[in-house]
C-alpha cells in the first residue's frame, strides 16, 4: 500500500458499499437462495432426531461362561436296595485241637474243602504206650475177678459148715470182708481199664460237629499237644455268612430275614441269602454296625475274602441320576449342583439302588436341585457356568 494515498473519508463510505456490490453482482444473488437452503436443511435433521426412531443400544458381547448341561431329577419310587461292603466267614467256626495228652501224628485223614460228619476222625496221634497200658489193666481185670470168685466160693463153703460147729460166725464174718473186697477191687481195675481206653480213644482228633473243613493246620510226624492249638477249622453245618458293615442310618431299615446278594470282590456271580442276625452294637468310631447274612457254600465263596451286599430293604423315593453325574474320589461319592448366581458347589451323596435306569440317591439330594448332568470332572467348586436345563434326563452311562 502506498503511503500518499489518502484513506477514504467516512461521508464516502456509502458511495464505496454501492461501489463494491456494482463491481460483485453475481455472488449477491445467489447468497440468499443458499442461506435459505441451510436453514431447511438443519431444520430437517433437527427433526429427524426429534421425531426419528430410536437409535439401538450396542450389542452385548458374548457371555465366556461355559454352558453346562443340568437337570433337575426330582424323586421317583424305586427300589430301596441298601449296598453295604464286608468280609465272608464261617456262621459257626469250630476250632478243633487236641484233647488228651498228645504225642506224634501218625495220619492225617482229611483236607480243606470236604464235609465231615459228627464223630469223624481227621487225625490220629501214636498210641503205642496207651496200646500197652491198656493190656496191663485188662490183665489186672482178669486177676481181680477170679480173686473175687475165689472169695466168693470160700464164704459158700464156710456157711454150709457154721451150722455144724466147725466154723465160728467170726470166720463167717472174715470170709464175708475178704468177698466184698475182692469185688471192690475188681470194680477199681474196670475203671482204670475204661480211662486208660478213653485216653486213647482221645488221641484220635474228631469233628464236634459236621461241617465243611475250612482250615488243616498239622502234618504228618508233627508233635502235638494240649497247647499247640487249633489243628483243623470247620465251619459247623457247612453255611457261612457275610458280616456286612453298615451305617447306622441304614441299620435301622434292616430286618431279619430280609433277602440279599452277595457279590465277592473281583467275582462276576451273586450268591443270595439272608439276614439271620443284626448286632445289637455301634462302632463308635465308625458308626456302623453289622449285619450277619446266612450264605450257603459254593465255590466261589472263600472264607476271609471280602464282597459287596445288596440288601433289599423295600421301596423309597429317590432321587435318580444318570452314572455320568455322580463322580467319587477319596472322600467319596458326590455330585455338582448350581447354587446362588450359578456357581458350582459340590453335594456329598450317599449312593443307593444302581440299576439300568440310573443312580438312585440314598441321602444328600431332595431331587429339586440343578445337578450337573455330565462334564463334572472339568469342574470345581466356585466355578461359574451358563446352565442348559436339560428336557430329559440322559441316560444312564
């Protein structure tokens, strides 16, 4: 800008206005139209957010929940079936030893397994020195007697001569003494005969009663006496029995006479039998009892081995579970169950009837609880999980 220039004068002012609006006549006319346009334009989206619809919320993200399928089993009426573990001994165990003085065993006549009757003889110890003794005491018999037929015969004849006057009654007397003792001591060598004979008829071990032979514990050329012990083991009448441990909660439902299969451990056949006595007694510590099942003899069963007892104790509701939802470990059998904000808790049970249907739940579920079907072992306590209620229960396995 050129300094020397004078600056217009303000009574000029409008004279430059018009000038500037004659030199831009096409920008003037087309200013009014556009105004007009952007007013109308913010009018419309003034309205649009006005009157519009609703603008949609933002998506949820996707739950990382794991899904879990869960039932609620309720309760159905099943068979109450009470499995309890236990070990199989004899019903009455008769141990057999040796009644008399012993010696050296000569024969052994039976082995484990068989029947025997009442009286029989398993073994028979030397007899040798008791053989003679007896000989002696018959010969001792034989001498009494005749000496009591010889004081028999004298008193005969001195009482056919006393009326006569050639014996006195006092000879009659001593004659009469010497006749009673005679068959006093005949009688005293009977007796020594009969003992010395029962003491070797004892030598022979006999069964008390008949039986099954469940143990054989002497040989041949052993030395044996009043103190070495039990030589043979029977089970009187051949029945046995399995002493089922159970709790004291089941205890009270058990009845004798009731019906039960017994299973040996690592066996695939059941034995029936039935319960012929309960013990009056509760282990403190354990809180069990047992009960005492009449099993006949097979095979298969082995005295001391354990097996497993099903007793039918009747009908009960159950819960019913399928074999995937109920999970063991070292404190025992439990389930998962869904409790506040779906957390998983763990639910100690008590299993009872198993068959093809499923797990019948003894004691721990009311059956109105969301039990974790399957999957529960990928699972712990304090987990949250997204349930899938299951419209049927799954099958059982």
């Amino acid at each position: 800008m050129n300094a020397h220039n004078n600056v217009p004068s303000p009574a000029n002012a409008e004279e430059y206005v018009i000038a500037s609006a004659d030199a831009a006549p096409g920008r003037s006319r087309w200013l009014k139209p556009g105004l007009i346009a952007l007013a109308i334009a913010l009018a419309g989206v003034a309205g649009w957010k006005a009157f519009g619809p609703a603008a949609k919320p933002p998506a949820a993200p996707v739950s990382s929940l794991p899904e879990v399928t869960v039932l609620v089993p309720g309760a159905i009426m099943m068979a109450d079936e009470i499995t309890a573990p236990g070990s199989i001994a004899a019903k009455r165990d008769a141990a057999v030893g040796v009644q008399g003085e012993g010696g050296r065993v000569v024969r052994v006549l039976v082995e484990p397994g068989q029947r025997v009757g009442a009286g029989q003889v398993l073994a028979q110890i030397d007899r040798q020195v008791q053989v003679q003794e007896i000989a002696q005491l018959s010969a001792g018999v034989r001498q009494a007697e005749a000496d009591a037929r010889l004081a028999e015969a004298n008193l005969t004849r001195a009482e056919s001569l006393v009326a006569k006057g050639f014996i006195s009654r006092a000879d009659i007397d001593q004659r009469t003494a010497a006749r009673d003792g005679a068959q006093a001591r005949v009688g005293v060598a009977r007796a020594q005969l009969a003992a010395a004979r029962e003491r070797a008829e004892r030598l022979d071990v006999r069964a008390p009663a008949a039986g099954l032979v469940l143990a054989r514990n002497v040989e041949t050329g052993q030395v044996v006496g009043p103190g070495s012990g039990a030589l043979f083991r029977i089970a009187e009448g051949g029945t046995l029995e399995m002493r089922a441990l159970v709790s004291e909660q089941d205890l009270a439902r058990l009845k004798i006479g009731q019906s039960a299969d017994v299973t040996p451990v690592g066996g695939a056949s059941s034995y029936t039998g039935r319960i012929w006595l309960i013990d009056p007694v509760i282990d403190t510590n354990s809180r069990q009892g047992i009960a005492r099942i009449e099993v006949a003899y097979a095979p298969g069963l082995r005295v001391g081995a354990f097996a497993r007892a099903r007793i039918t104790a009747g009908q009960a509701s159950r819960p019913l579970l399928p074999q995937s939802a109920v999970l063991a470990d070292a404190d025992g059998n439990f389930v998962l169950v869904l409790g506040k904000d779906n957390k998983v808790e763990r639910r100690a049970v008590t299993v009872g009837t198993i068959n093809d249907q499923g797990v019948g739940i003894a004691r721990g579920l009311t059956g109105s609880e969301k039990v974790v079907a399957s999957a529960g072992a990928f699972l712990k306590p304090g987990d949250k999980v997204r349930p899938v209620v299951a419209t049927a229960a799954p099958k059982a396995g």
